[in-house]
C-alpha cells in the first residue's frame, strides 16, 4: 500500500515511522514533512493547507491511504 502523511511535527514523524514498519506498506511519502521523517519517507514540497496541491499529491503517487497529522489542514 502507497501512504502519504500530511504534516511537518512529531506526530507525523510517529505515522510515518509507524507505516514504514509495517510489512503491508510498500512506499511511505510526506508532504512537507522534516528532516526525521525524511529518514523514513520520500519528502515532498507541497503546502499542507492547499487542499488541491495535497490531493494533485496523492492522485500523482497513487497513494492509497492517505493521514492528516496536523488540524489546520483538516
């Protein structure tokens, strides 16, 4: 499964280390993501609270899941 986490903070870090643990998760994305997340996903410069720009994202990586970390975005 493609995932994509939405956030930059330690939550997302959390999610994104979460799922690049799990044997169901083949690819783990982040937009925009941090350094620490970037250890365990593909990093991507997309603004969060861009509603368009987040799902042109997740259409593009074909992401099957995808996990808002932050409340603004939502």
């Amino acid at each position: 499964m493609k995932t994509l986490v939405i956030g930059t903070g330690g939550r997302e870090h959390a999610l994104a280390l979460a799922l690049s643990r799990d044997p169901n998760v083949s690819e783990v994305h982040a937009a925009p993501g941090n350094p620490g997340i970037g250890q365990v996903a593909t990093l991507h410069a997309v603004d969060e609270l861009v509603g368009e720009a987040v799902a042109a994202l997740a259409t593009s990586l074909g992401a099957e899941l995808v996990v808002v970390g932050p409340e603004a975005p939502l």
